[in-house]
C-alpha cells in the first residue's frame, strides 16, 4: 500500500491518446458504444464502460479513487455537494419505518433532514449528546440501520469516540457513518477505528481554495452498490469540470492540512492567552475535554478553532467587524482565514434552545485558519481584539 501522499497525486485513472501528464477534463454527457451488441451489455452492467455522466465520467472516477484508497475504503460515490452525499447516502440505505442514531452536534442542513425531511417519509432520528456512549446504545432499537456522527463537530468541535461507537455498531449489526469533513483523510480514517460509511464535503478541504462544491461516500462495495443504484436515478452527479479541479486539489491536500493545522494550533495557543477570550475549543490543545482522544484518532488537531469572546453577542459582532484581513463568509477549509458568527449564520434556523444543546452560544466565533502567514493571521486577531478591549 501506498502512502497517502503518493495516493493523492500518482492516483490517475486515465490517459487518452494524446499522453497528457495531467489528466484531461472529459466534458461529455454520454459515451459512444462500438455496436449493438456493446451497448446492450454495457447497460445490463455485464461490461464496465462509461455510460452517460449522470452515472460515471473519467475525471469522477479519479476523484472517487484517490479518496477511496485514501479512506481505506472499497468503493466509493461522488456527488455534486456535500449534502448530496449525506442524502444519497441515508435515501440509498434507508426505507419507510427505519430509524437513525445521531449525535445532536451535527451540520445545519443535516439537522433539517433529520428534522424536517426525512420524517416525512417515517424515518425518525434519535439524538444523543457526543460524550454519551450508553445513550448512543440505548438510542438503538430494532429498527435503527445507522448510526451517524460529525468528528470533530461542525462548529462545536466536540471529539466522539470513533472505536467505542464503532465497536457499540458492531454489537448492534448497524451501520457507523462518520462525516469526515473536518479532519480529512490525512489526519483521521474512520474506517480504521471501525466505521462503515465516510462522508466528506468536498467543498471544504478537499477543493480548499473555495471554489467548487462537491461530495463524496466512501464505504464496502455492498453499501456504495445501494446507494448507487439510487444516485444513478435521482441524479446528484458531480460534474467532470469539478471533479478535474478537486482531483487537482488532492494532490496538494496532506500539505495543505499540515500547515492549516500548524497555523491553527498556533493562534488556538495564543488566543487562550488573551485577555478578551472567555475559551478556546481546539482539538489539540491540551484544555479540550477530549484530547487524549483527539490525539489517539486524529494525527494533528485541523484547522479549525472556535472560541466564546467576552462581551457576548454584541461583542462577537463587533470583533467580526474589525477584522482586516480575514474573510467573512460561510465557506471553511479554505487557503484564506475566515470567521463566522454561527449563531447568527449557518445554525440561525436553530432554535436558541437547539443550538445551546449543540453548544453553540451567542458569543462563539467559528475561525477557518488559512495558509496565510500565521503571523498575519494572528496580527489581525490581535488588531481587532485589542480595538475592542473587552476583558
Ligand atoms: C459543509 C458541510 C457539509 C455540507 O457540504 P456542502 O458541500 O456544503 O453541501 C456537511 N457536513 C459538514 C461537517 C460540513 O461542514
């Protein structure tokens, strides 16, 4: 087996006969057969081929192979965003009557499918708080399928226990996905500590440097073959243009994450020591309330620091505003450093209660640490901080 770095560049599943080094973009909706006879078996799935885009595409196949080897999975699926992924993958598995485990600290958008769109074709969502092993057991009934949580969550950064809920799934012959998002395979392979599914937004890391959107399952061949046979009919496909550019994106993505969670650690260490900071949420530092376990799954801590800044909501707001250099925008993972107020942005369709129960308060600041010079980055916290001097 290959190292993951190698993976993510010398992964290329086709060459035309031009000989391209790098892989041509195949922008083409549908593939000619030979004859009759070629077409007829092609459909009937007897010989591998490229069909129609909808269902596969050269430069799709690239981007599904590199994150498959990477993951450590067996087969894989991609879609057009991150949430097509999480809804293919529970609309390909789950039927009228099933039910789902989750923990509560999960995506906005995931929330509303548990809430709001899947009840109303019976498929019901038990949430359980990240550190409750038992309550994740005793969420499980006889007709629970899967099990699914966010590690590090999205913008909490709560750390599950990866091997206990896997080995809990086992007991229980129910499925464990895990949303990757945040850690990408560099740093975290859930497979290895007993998951089943993968899910990642490749929006984020994966593309990092903002500019498409695209998602991706990774699973046993027995799995991705069912939400396939969902997917090719209802139609989340990625595109070939955006599958060339986060296939392009893979092969600088472990030196990506390194420096993301380099620079992170830095400010997060920082930030602790400053007076306008009530806390500091980061993965590895030392003060979060699972970082053995933090450091036992993941390699390094990521790039993402979220922290509750003296002074509240208003004080929140006013930090955001006087930020120069980072970006305002709902993006992460991204080359350039943001800040979001997730209070008032990606969770405000949250109730106040929902999203005090996802720990998310009205003064916590989600930060995307870019690869900017960590000294700029940390010039323009500090900028803005000492302007508005609330301790
Ligand atoms: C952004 C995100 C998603 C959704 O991905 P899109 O590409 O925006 O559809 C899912 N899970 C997590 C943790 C995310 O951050």
């Amino acid at each position: 087996m290959k190292n993951i770095e190698t993976i993510a560049i010398r992964t290329q599943t086709e060459r035309s006969s031009s000989n391209e080094h790098s892989a041509p973009i195949y922008l083409t909706s549908s593939y000619v057969f030979e004859d009759a006879e070629d077409m007829r078996s092609q459909f009937a799935e007897e010989k591998e081929g490229h069909i129609y885009s909808r269902y596969a595409n050269p430069n799709v196949d690239e981007f599904i192979q590199k994150l498959t080897l990477m993951e450590g999975a067996e087969s894989g699926w991609a879609t057009s965003t991150g949430m097509a992924a999480v809804f293919s993958c529970f609309a390909g598995l789950l039927k009228c009557g099933d039910h789902i485990v989750s923990s509560r600290s999960v995506f906005g958008s995931t929330h509303k499918l548990f809430t709001e769109v899947f009840p109303k074709w019976g498929i019901e969502t038990t949430y359980v708080d990240s550190d409750d092993l038992t309550g994740f057991e005793n969420a499980i009934r006889p007709e629970t399928k899967i099990l699914y949580i966010e590690t590090p969550s999205n913008p909490a950064l709560d750390i599950l226990d990866l091997e206990a809920i896997g080995t809990i799934c086992k007991k229980h012959s129910i499925l464990f996905a895990v949303d990757n998002c945040f850690a990408t395979p560099v740093l975290q392979r859930p497979i290895e500590f007993g998951a089943d599914i993968v899910i990642h937004s490749a929006t984020k890391y994966i593309d990092g440097q903002g500019r498409t959107m695209g998602g991706a399952i990774l699973s046993s061949s027995k799995v991705i073959e069912q939400i396939k046979a969902f997917a090719r009919h209802s139609g989340p496909a990625l595109s070939p243009f955006n599958a060339w550019v986060l296939s392009k994106s893979i092969e600088t993505l472990p030196l990506r994450i390194e420096r993301h969670s380099e620079n992170a650690l830095k400010i997060a260490e920082r930030l602790e020591k400053h007076p306008s900071i009530k806390s500091v949420r980061y993965p590895f530092l030392t003060s979060h309330p699972n970082y053995e376990l933090a450091k036992k799954q993941m390699s390094l801590g990521g790039g993402i620091v979220s922290f509750e800044i003296k002074g509240g909501i208003e004080a929140g707001k006013q930090f955001l505003d006087g930020l120069k250099m980072f970006s305002l925008t709902a993006n992460l993972g991204d080359t350039r450093s943001i800040a979001t107020h997730p209070a008032s942005t990606t969770h405000s369709k949250l109730s106040p209660e929902e999203r005090g129960e996802v720990g998310i308060t009205d003064g916590l600041v989600r930060l995307s640490i870019g690869l900017e010079n960590c000294e700029d980055i940390w010039q323009d916290l500090e900028d803005s901080l000492t302007f508005l001097n609330v301790k």
